[in-house]
C-alpha cells in the first residue's frame, strides 16, 4: 500500500511538474488596448464584470498608471462602461484555463466617478473552482486620489498582511474585486502573481525516515521529529500544490485544523519530504 501511494503521488505530481515558480508583475504596457483578457508569463486572464452595462477593459492615459515604482500609461478600469454613481462595482480577473496561481500583491486606484476619494469599502475574493478560497475586506487605508499620494494614487495591496492571514501562497484560478457606495470607479496595475507551486518528482522521491510526524494521522495538531533548529516547511496537497508555508521551532506543534480531510506532503528546509495524514 505503502509504494502503491508513492508512486499515485509521484504521477500526480509529474502532471503538474511542468508548472514552474516564476513571479511576475504584469504592467499592461504591452497589452492590447480595450481588450478584456491579457497574457502575462505565457498564461492568459480574463476579465469580466458582472454587472450589467459595465464593462472593465485596458485603457490607456499617459502617466496615469503605476507599475509599482513609477509612472505608466496602460492599465485596467471601467470607464468605458459604469453602472452609475454610488453603486460600487465589481469585476473579476480569471485564468481561461483554469490553471492555479498565487497573487503577491497589486495596485488599485479606488474612487468616485469623477475621480474623488470615495467613502466606499472594496472586498477582494479568491477562488478555485468556484469555491471560495479566502475573502477580505479594506475599509480605510486608501492613496489619496485628490492628491494622487502615494503612488500616483494607487492604493497597494499586499495579499501577505491586507488579510487576516497571509494569502499570498493560497492557490486560486479567480480573482473578485467588488466596491460598495461611491466606489465606483477601479483601476487595476503592477498585477503581481506567480503560478502555484508544485512539488517535483525529485521532492518525492526525497522522502526520508530520520525525522517523522506524531500524531499521523491527526485532526488538529503535529509534530515533527528530531528538529533542532528554526526550520521552515511548506505544506502540499495530493495534487502536489503548496496550501502553507511557514517556519517551525524544535517541540513546536503545527495546527492543521483548517486542513481537509486527506493526504499532504510536508517539505522541510534541506529537502525533507514527509507523508502525513489529516483524519
């Protein structure tokens, strides 16, 4: 049963080996102007609202963007197409494949119609085949439009600290950005992603037996074996897709509570792999 497992994950995992760690900020500087989908790093997004007359495509305005440390011309917003003043808005940018990736961070200048600081509050959703990954919402803390301060006044959203916990490695293939009351108006720029990170052959074929997990299976909590110093893990689901990253103290527990039902793969900094079950 024991070999029967390794080889399912390993022929798991090689389907997804060809996915490679490469993050990229995608400025829209090379992109077609007006298009709802652009290409970044070979992969494809769509870009789509859901409200009825509004429509957020690639518009360009000479010194109107920011690509993260200056000034740029092309980015994505909804002026060629509004639903109104004080209805907030909505649009989502998607994978067309339906291919997993990470977001870091981004920018978003946020405002009224014409171009004001706005009183709205903006909610960022993250899913993976439609099931909800994580959700948060920014209520204050917005760049100043009027002033354009800071960053042309684009407001900087880090997906690691913006949330109740770090979303930057949560693996999802759509991305919701929805704005209530006067927040009406939304570009987006400097789109920061990577693809999610998979496991390769070599991991598991690395897994070793000088350190193990106890309890396993387990329904809350781990631990690991012979851990001396400050040790960083990451954790992989069966379809070898980094869900966790962190560090780990020797005698320290990992909770696993939020974790489904299943088999992972518990890496450990030197290229420890270890199996472990959550019951």
């Amino acid at each position: 049963m024991e070999k029967k497992l390794h080889y399912l994950l390993m022929s798991l995992v090689f389907i997804n080996v060809g996915i490679l760690s490469s993050q990229t900020t995608e400025d829209f500087e090379g992109e077609a102007i007006a298009s709802s989908s652009f290409i970044d790093n070979g992969q494809t997004f769509n870009v789509t609202s859901p409200t009825t007359g509004e429509t957020y495509d690639i518009f360009n305005c000479a010194g109107c963007g920011w690509n993260g440390t200056t000034t740029d011309a092309q980015f994505i917003e909804n002026s060629a197409g509004a639903n109104g003043a004080n209805n907030g808005s909505s649009f989502t940018i998607k994978s067309n494949d339906g291919t997993d990736i990470i977001v870091s961070n981004l920018y978003l200048f946020c405002s009224t119609l014409s171009l004001s600081n706005h009183s709205g509050s903006l909610t960022i959703t993250g899913k993976k085949e439609g099931v909800q990954e994580f959700t948060f919402t920014k209520d204050s803390g917005f760049s100043n439009v009027d002033t354009l301060t800071p960053n042309n006044g684009f407001t900087y959203i880090n997906f690691i600290t913006e949330g109740a916990a770090d979303y930057s490695q949560t693996p999802i293939d759509e991305l919701i950005f929805t704005s209530t009351t006067d927040l009406d108006y939304m570009a987006l720029d400097a789109f920061t992603w990577d693809y999610a990170s998979t496991l390769s052959i070599e991991d598991l074929s690395n897994i070793e037996n000088n350190v193990t997990i106890y309890p396993n299976p387990s329904s809350d909590d781990i631990q690991i074996s012979n851990i001396r110093n400050i040790t960083q893990y990451e954790i992989y689901n069966i379809l070898g897709e980094r869900i966790r990253i962190g560090n780990i103290n020797p005698n320290q527990k990992i909770n696993i509570t939020e974790l489904n039902i299943g088999i992972y793969i518990l890496k450990l900094e030197g290229s420890n792999t270890i199996k472990f079950v959550k019951k």
